[in-house]
C-alpha cells in the first residue's frame, strides 16, 4: 500500500470509530440503513404486492396473514409501507441533491466573490426564504403539475436557502486562511481555488445540513402526498397511505399509525445520524469521542 492510500485508511478508520463512540450516529445509521435495505429489497420481502386488492380482506386488522392489517381496498399495510419507503427515500434523497448541488453553488459564488454578485444571489435566497417551505413547495407543485419529478423539485427549491446560507458563511471563514492567500498569490484561478481549497474546506457542515435535510424532505414529501398533489396512485408513499387511512381512522386506525410510525422512525432516524456526524466531523467534538 501507498503512504496516500495508508493515510487514508487510518483516517477513515478513526472516523469509523469515532461514529461507534456517538451512540445517537449508531441508532440513527441503524435505522436509515435497515429503512434503505427493506426499500431496496421491497420485492422479496414485501408478502404482498403493493397494489394487490382484495376485497374480501377489506380493513382487517393485524393478523398472521396481514401482519399490520389492510386498507380500504383490501391491500396490505406492510407491503404497501415498505415499497413506499422506495418512493419517499428516492424523493428524500435526489431532492436534497438537488438543494444541496444548487445551494452549494450559490453560495460559494456568493461569498467567494461579495459585491454585486452576492447581493443578486443572495436576493434571490432571501425571496425564496420569504416564503414558508411547505407553501413554496405547493405553489411549484401546483404549477408544475403533480407527479414524482415535480415533487422532488419543488423540494429540491425549498431547500436551496439552507444550502447557501451554510455555504456562503463558511466560505466567507475559508477565503481569508493563508492557503487560500497564498494559492492567489500563486496565480492560481478562481475556479481552481474554490474546486481544490475551498470546497473540500466547507464540505463538513454541508454533508451533516444535507442529512438533517433528508429528515424534512421526508416530511415534506409526505405532506405533498397527503395532501393529493405528490406523488400519484397507483406508486404508494407514507404520505398517501396515511391520507387513505384518514378517512377510516375511525374503524381501522392500523393504516394510519403504522404509516404514521414509518414516517416517524425514519425522520428520527435520519435526525440522530444528522446529530452524530456534527459530533463526529466537529474537531471539539472529535477531541470529546477520542478521549473516551
């Protein structure tokens, strides 16, 4: 092995054992990765298909057959719960991408370059802040249409001010160390300094902003569902499930709690990992695990 590749995996061997000491990066890494394997695996270990009916079976509650009951239409709950874990962590995901991707770029153009260039990014961040993320994500749902790529979008924008926010306060710390200095000094370019001494500088706080997010496009994406505008039948989501189960909340309260709990799990989950790689990634808090 090379003294790079060495180096490389001694530090990411002490990363590894540094998240093994935070026990809330643990369970939240627990929860995300057995939510992603069961979304993963949907068609395997789901019993049932997901648009299966039948009639027959209509709001049964929790048995051997069904182990958390069936619907309105006789589908079952868990199968539907777990092949909706592939819609709403695809929508979680490559939306946050998207905020992160464009907010990342907006915000180290922002605060690398200041003057005129920031104040008509950051005026266009501020519009977009102007707004409630939920009310922004229902005015571009609404004109966009509803659909699984139109709601990965609007999220993708509601998250954007996030992202350059964090962005451009890092990257206003960065440009004024002595190796970004020294690198204009050099004659290196603009873009040259912000791909190979900035970025990988300020990308700490960007990937634990971008888990936390994951949580609240969650949230948001189920909110789009329930409401009928997300993403459309016959692709089941947490959101849709729980909005079926609210019209016999009443006689079969199994549809709605255990898309309820899904939902509750995950974003937790995806919280306590958030919180665990700021312990992890934060040099004080570093110091903190490494001595116990």
């Amino acid at each position: 092995m090379t003294r790079d590749s060495l180096r490389k995996w001694g530090a990411g061997s002490t990363a590894a054992l540094m998240l093994r000491k935070s026990p809330t990066a643990v369970v939240g890494l627990v929860i995300v990765v057995a939510v992603a394997l069961s979304a993963l695996f949907a068609p395997w270990i789901s019993p049932y298909g997901p648009v299966d009916m039948d009639l027959y079976s209509r709001l049964k509650p929790p048995s051997l057959k069904h182990p958390l009951g069936t619907d309105e239409l006789g589908r079952d709950v868990l199968s539907r719960i777990i092949w909706g874990a592939r819609v709403s962590l695809k929508v979680g995901v490559i939306s946050v991408g998207i905020g992160m991707t464009i907010g990342l770029l907006l915000g180290v153009i922002g605060g690398y370059f200041g003057g005129i260039a920031e104040k008509a990014i950051f005026s266009f961040v501020d519009l977009l802040l102007s707004m409630p993320s939920l009310l922004l994500a229902l005015a571009i749902v609404a004109t966009l249409g509803p659909g699984i790529t139109q709601v990965m979008v609007a999220v993708g924008i509601s998250l954007i001010p996030a992202f350059a926010r964090v962005a451009r306060g890092s990257v206003l710390t960065v440009k004024e160390q002595n190796y970004v200095l020294s690198a204009k000094a050099l004659g290196a370019s603009h873009l040259d300094i912000m791909v190979r001494h900035i970025l990988p500088n300020i990308i700490t706080p960007i990937i634990v902003l971008a888990t936390l997010n994951c949580a609240f496009a969650l949230i948001m994406e189920a909110a789009l569902s329930f409401l009928g505008i997300g993403v459309q039948p016959p692709d089941p989501t947490w959101g849709s499930i729980l909005s079926d189960g609210r019209m016999t909340i009443r006689t079969a309260s199994w549809v709605s709690t255990f898309s309820g709990l899904a939902i509750t799990i995950t974003v937790m989950g995806f919280n306590l990992l958030g919180d665990g790689l700021r312990d992890v990634l934060d040099p004080k808090m570093r110091r903190i695990l490494q001595a116990k």
